[in-house]
C-alpha cells in the first residue's frame, strides 16, 4: 500500500465522536467530542498549560482545554441528538458538575492521545513482531 493509499484509508477511518451526557436543569444534553487535526490538538494543549501536579502527569490543563475544545470544535446535542444552536458554552460550564467537565475532558483526552498514542504502540509491536520473524 502507499503511503497515499494509507492517507485515504486513514481520512475515512476517523474515529466516530463521543457523546458526553451533561445535566443541565432538569434537562439531559450532550457534548460532542472528536479526533481533532493533530496541529490544532497541539494548539490548544499550547494555550492551556499545566497549572497542578495532575496536569503536569499529562502535560497541559485538561479543563482548560476541554473548555477550549469544545467552545471551539465540540457541539452540543439535545436530548433528541440535535444541534444546539449557537450554544451558551460559557452558561454550559458554570452549571455543570465537576465530574461532567471531567467526562468530557476525559473524552477529550482519549480521542486526541491517548487512541492515537495506543495505535503508534500497536503499530511498534506488529512492526517488531513482523522484523523478528522474517529475520529467523
């Protein structure tokens, strides 16, 4: 396969989003998360910088970030799954708990580093495992 024919594959295998159930009210809605363009991922973790212990584990303010990745690239879906237009994203995250920031960045995370630093591990073994036994 070459590396253009790889390139294709890769654009149309995305990751699917992940949906963040969030309360708001007495209402149920959700934050979509996705795989972001890996420069623009580095962007935000560049705008959101590690401010605790925790964060530092993973090199940037995973609130922070998760505020800034979904006012900018997340959606807000109603109950029905809809759009929200033009969410209030700043109302959004005054009201939610803390637990729903941390699910969302959370899913975030997963979707941006950790899945893709899985895949690069995965990819070492198999290319390892591939030179060992060509090479016996």
């Amino acid at each position: 396969m070459s590396f253009k024919d790889d390139l294709a594959a890769a654009k149309k295998l995305r990751p699917e989003p992940i949906l963040v159930p969030v309360a708001v009210g007495e209402s149920m809605y959700q934050v979509e998360v996705s795989r972001l363009p890996g420069t623009t991922w580095d962007a935000i973790m560049s705008r959101c910088p590690a401010r605790s212990e925790q964060h530092f584990a993973v090199g940037y303010d995973t609130g922070k970030a998760a505020v800034v990745a979904s006012t900018e690239h997340g959606r807000l879906l109603d109950a029905d799954g809809d759009p929200v237009e033009n969410p209030d994203w700043d109302g959004l995250f005054e009201v939610i708990s803390g637990i729903e920031l941390r699910a969302i960045a959370a899913a975030w995370w997963g979707q941006n580093v950790n899945d893709p630093d899985q895949a690069v591990t995965a990819l070492k073994k198999a290319s390892a495992a591939r030179e060992s036994s060509s090479s016996n």
